[in-house]
C-alpha cells in the first residue's frame, strides 16, 4: 500500500466516529458520482453508432419515462433489502 494511502486511512481512524461516517458518505458521493460519469460516457460513446444505424433520437417524455422506470426499479429494489 503507498506511504500516502497508509497515512490517510491512519487519519480517518483518528478521527472522531461521527466524523468517519461523514468521510464515508463523502466517499460513497464520490464513487457515485465516477459511475454516473462512466456510465455518461459509455452512453455517449454509442451515440454515433446509434445515429448511423438510423436509430431515432429519443424525446424528452421518452428519457424522463426512462429514467423514471429506473428510478422505480430501484426504489423497488432498496425496499425489497430493507425488508430483508
């Protein structure tokens, strides 16, 4: 493990818990945050091809649709593991 990743963990658990739980959400932001810009950008990436393919472009109704069934599907999910 680096010297430098070795001495940030040393001052997280230094750290008060209250504090650590905020270090961890803070994280967690972060790693959300990577995977929605990964993900963007795989998306953009198809763009082209789907344009060439003469795939039509969607409408604004058909992404909030969308986007909103992924929501549901979650929302779903998230109570399905805290019933569990």
């Amino acid at each position: 493990m680096p010297a430098n990743t070795q001495a940030l963990i040393e001052k997280i658990e230094a750290l008060p818990a209250e504090r650590r739980a905020e270090v961890e959400d803070f994280v967690d932001f972060i790693a959300t945050k990577t995977r929605r810009l990964a993900a963007l950008d795989r998306l953009l990436a198809i763009a082209p091809a789907l344009e060439a393919a003469g795939a039509p472009p969607m409408t604004e109704e058909e992404i909030a649709a969308e986007v909103e069934a992924v929501r549901a599907a979650r929302r779903s999910r998230s109570a399905s593991a805290d019933r569990s």
